[in-house]
C-alpha cells in the first residue's frame, strides 16, 4: 500500500471500510508528513494535532462499529482560512484584522464535520484574499512544493500547496477571479470553480464560490456530494439537486469544444503553456471531439471597469479602519486599493457594470460550444516573494484573463494539470462549462484525467526520498 498520505479519499474510506486502516493511524501519520513539510512550505494556519487526533479517534470508534457518521467519516481534510471554523479567528490574510475566534462554521466546514471528516486546521492566504501569490502580512511566506522557489498562486495558495505536498486528499478553497483555479493549476493539482450558489458560503457575494482542491478529480466529485448539500444562510445559493457525483465516466466523441488560446486582454500564453494546451486539445480531438478555435470574448474596458469597482470597494474597507490596522495591511494592496480613493460614482457604477458585461460574452462566446478549454494561467509559478506575476499594483489583473470572466458568468471551471515545462514546473489546463453542468465539467475533466501522460511523481519534503 502507498505511505499514508498519498492515499486519495477514495482509497483511505475503502481501506476503513474493510478494516485495512484505521483513521487514527492515517491522521498521524499526515500529521507527521506535515512537520517534514511545514517548516519550508508554511501552508497552515490554526493547525490542530491534537483536535485533529481526536476527530480521528472518534471516528475510528465510529468505524469499528460499522456506523460512519458520514461519507468523509475519518479522511483529513483542510479548510481555507476565510471559511469560519468555529472558535478559530478569520485573518483574512491579514495582520489588520483583529483575531476573534468564529463563532460558527460557516456552511462548508459545517457540512465537512457533519460528514465525519478530520478537520487538521485551516490553510493560507493573502491580504483579504486579493493576491494570485502566498504573499501575506499575517502568515509566512507560503511556497510551492514543487519548487520551493516559485509561488504557489492564491488566493487559496496554503490550499493548493497543502495538495501538492500530501497532507491529506480533501482541500476546500475559494474564487473570485481565479483563486481556486490559479494555484491549483501552478501547484499541478485538481480545481473545480462550481455554478455559483452550487456550494453554499457564507457570506455570499458576487462571482464568489468554494471549491474543492484535491489530487485527483474523483475526490473532488467525492468532495462535491458533501459541500452542495443546503445551507439557508447563503441567500444567493442554487436550489439543492441530488447530482450523482460519482458517475465520472462520460464519451466525448461528438463534443463540441472551443479552444480559447487567446483572452482578449491581460499577458499572452508562454510557449510551453501553450504547447501543453494544443497538447490536450488535440488529444480530445483524436478521442472524437470537434475541436474548434475560440475568438476571444472580453475587452480592456471590461477588466478596466471591474479593477475601478474592485479597488474602491477595497479602499473603503481599508480606509475605515484606524490607522494602527490600516498601516499593517501589506504595501502592495494598500497601494493597490488606494487607487480606488476618489473616484466618481459615476465611474465605479460603470466599472460595476462590466460585470453583467463579462457575463453576456462569456455565456455569448460558450453558447456554441458543449465545453471550452484554455489555459488557466498564461505563464508557470513565478519567483515566490513577488505579490503577482507583474509584481505591479497598477496592473495586477494581467494574469487573470482566462479565468474571471467564468466567475461573473457563474459557469463551472475547473483546473487540471496539463503537462510540465522544462523545468518541471506543472501547467494548468482550463475546463468549461455552461451554467449548471458542474458534472460534466467534473466528467471532461476525468476524461483528461485518463488521457493524459502518466504524471511526474509528487514533489517530496526537502531532504526525504
């Protein structure tokens, strides 16, 4: 049997099933995988051996009784930090905030404990979650494990390092404009943006969702069965359907997909990114599919409107708190919100606007299409210490191109590792889909999942073999 920590989901709950492990023996020895990892990855934040420990002996007891409490009963599982958790205080990413300790889980982390998973703590993120970087005021500089001197994207940047590395298979993260999918795709793990509303939160807001992070795409299905189900605090949530998330297996002959190698706006793909998307592309082509070039669909006005909203909205938060907060908000973000001061109404409400802008061309471009792929980003992980890819406030969007618009759509993306470059770094490849179809994109991607070249192994902590 594999070490403990490179076990999916699916494996550990057959393996509990028959009495081959036990969830105690599988949390340490995680746990213990992630003291050889943390002291270079600083993935974590609020990690909880002992608690961890304690759910597993719980569940344990559970097990030998043939009574899980629920599908996850036993398998670790980590949480990003700006989902509440209770009686653990929410940064934000921030050493602005002041730490109070939630006091109740917000839906995600309700239905993980429901279903019996072992919470081992939550993971990182940048200042209010407003970086693709592990850059933080509040947390250490979070790396990505298959080079510890690139970045490991965000905003769910301790999520997706924390995937790659192996401590445990399940990893909950959020996206705005890409932060389940950009660092998903730089740390060579499985992404899924859903439907907005598929996956409750709290609070809810525009183009806001959680998704699952995880090695492989049947445990982020897995994943999908717990975090879908209802929860009435998220007023912006889908009505609940009884999707059969394990039925992976699909035939592509006869798809229509766009290949979109070019967002309109933002950094074009690298040589190598590109290569391993027309890699992919042609791969569904000789499986059956038509393969057809996508003409980009979104403008500079656009992405232009949506950083004037963005930073105002973020200047007022910042600008509103005392000025002993405000000066520990890390630089970049500061300098980035603060060209939101002042601006006309006028201007914001136009730059609101290109919201429902994005979404009409998004849904417009797609319409043609069963599925579209792309990359996720348009360059692999950059230096670790920079706060983007321009490293720039003033342009801090140019990597998002081929992710954002699908938020303001609501349509299910996914990130999946498409290949490597030269240096062994890992590159994501986008999979959409319409509105709704978060099956089907979980299917498309389990196709690629089997089509693909068999993947490098998974980087190890510094000094172990």
């Amino acid at each position: 049997m594999a070490e403990f920590h490179q076990l999916s989901a699916v494996e550990l709950l057959a393996a509990y099933r028959h009495r081959q492990l036990s969830p105690v023996e599988v949390t340490r020895a995680v746990l213990a995988h992630i003291d050889a990892w943390e002291p270079q990855l600083h993935a974590t934040y609020a990690l909880d051996g002992d608690g961890a420990l304690a759910q597993a002996k719980a569940s344990q007891s559970r097990w030998s009784k043939g009574a899980p409490i629920g599908p996850l009963d036993g398998v670790p599982t980590t949480i990003k930090e700006n989902i509440a958790t209770r009686g653990v205080p929410v940064p934000l990413g921030t050493a602005a905030t002041v730490l109070i300790p939630a006091e109740r889980d917000a839906p995600p982390a309700a239905r993980l404990r429901e279903a019996g998973a072992v919470i081992l703590g939550k993971t990182t993120m940048p200042d209010y979650g407003m970086l693709s970087s592990g850059l933080s005021s509040i947390h250490p500089l979070t790396r990505n494990p298959w080079d510890l001197r690139k970045n490991p994207g965000g905003s769910s940047a301790g999520a997706a390092a924390a995937a790659a590395a192996g401590y445990g298979p399940l990893h909950v993260g959020t996206d705005i404009g890409g932060s389940v999918r950009l660092p998903s795709g730089w740390c060579g793990v499985f992404g899924l943006k859903p439907s907005l509303g598929r996956i409750p939160i709290f609070p809810p807001y525009a183009g806001r969702v959680a998704g699952p992070m995880t090695r492989t795409v049947a445990d982020a299905a897995l994943l999908m069965a717990t975090l879908s189900l209802p929860d009435t605090r998220d007023t912006m949530s889908l009505p609940y359907q009884a999707i059969a998330w394990d039925q992976l297996d699909t035939d592509v002959r006869g798809m229509r997909i766009g290949l979109m190698m070019d967002a309109g706006w933002g950094i074009a793909a690298e040589p190598e990114v590109r290569a391993a998307v027309e890699t992919a592309a042609r791969a569904f082509e000789a499986a059956g599919a038509i393969v057809t070039p996508m003409r980009p669909f979104m403008t500079r006005a656009m992405i232009d409107g949506m950083d004037d909203f963005w930073r105002t909205r973020s200047w007022l938060d910042i600008d509103a708190l005392p000025a002993e907060r405000r000066a520990k908000v890390l630089p970049y973000i500061t300098e980035w919100a603060r060209g939101g001061e002042g601006l006309s109404g006028a201007r914001v409400f136009r730059g609101y606007a290109q919201m429902g802008a994005m979404r009409e061309a998004a849904v417009g471009a797609c319409a043609a299409f069963d599925y579209v792929l792309s990359p996720t980003a348009p360059m692999p992980a950059y230096a670790a210490e920079l706060a983007g890819p321009t490293n720039d406030p003033a342009t801090p969007f140019e990597h998002i191109a081929f992710t954002l618009a699908f938020n303001m759509s609501e349509q299910p993306a996914a990130s999946i590792n498409g290949g490597y470059t030269s240096a062994g770094l890992p590159i994501g490849l986008q999979i959409i889909g319409h509105r709704f179809d978060d099956l089907g994109v979980l299917q498309m991607s389990r196709s690629w999942e089997q089509m693909r070249p068999v993947q490098r192994p998974w980087p190890r902590p510094p000094g172990t073999r």
